[in-house]
C-alpha cells in the first residue's frame, strides 16, 4: 500500500471542563472593566452630578473651549455670558451637556 492507514485519535480528557480555555477571555474582561469601562462610567456620573447642579452666576468652560459666565440657566439649555461689547454682553446659548468643566469663581476676570 502507498498511503498508511489515519486511525483516529482517542480525545484526550481534559480534568478542567474547558473552563482553561475561557480564562483568558475571562482576565481580558475583568482587566478592561478595571481600567477602561469602570473610570469611565465614573466620570459620566460625576459631569452628570455637575451639569445637574449648574446655577446662575457659575462660571464654566464648554467642551469646545469657550469660557463664560451662566446667565440664564433652563431644562436643556444655559445661557452664557462670553464678553461684553459695545451693544451690552454677547450671549451664547448652549446645551447643558456641553458645559465641560466649572471654574472657581473669579477665575474668568484674571483671564
């Protein structure tokens, strides 16, 4: 004969189940919840807290880079304050959303 007869081989049984072949996609999950998922669900909650607690007279810094005082503060939107002009202030309306970051008070006259 030319070709050797291929017996199948009996599988070998594995004392763990399987469950050391799903332990790596196990680890990559927990690390990534850890240092990816987890701060940044963090993050959210706290601009939340801080975009709830927005009020007249705060000063703040849009996700665009815009800084200005709040004039006007609705449900969805704020107005802010950006600069004074010839004609009065300049006022900008923007989502609430937007706002990035709160400035300490005072911090929009040094600039």
């Amino acid at each position: 004969m030319l070709i050797s007869n291929a017996y199948a081989q009996a599988a070998a049984s594995d004392p763990t189940g399987g469950l050391m072949g799903l332990l790596p996609i196990v680890l990559m999950f927990v690390v990534l919840w850890f240092l990816m998922i987890r701060p940044q669900m963090k993050k959210a909650k706290e601009h939340n807290k801080m975009v709830g607690e927005l009020a007249k007279g705060d000063e703040v810094v849009t996700q665009g880079g815009m800084a200005g005082k709040i004039v006007k503060v609705g449900d969805n939107y704020v107005t802010l304050e950006v600069a004074t002009g010839k004609d009065g202030p300049v006022e900008v309306i923007i989502q609430k959303q937007a706002v990035g970051t709160m400035l300490p008070k005072g911090t929009l006259k040094a600039i």
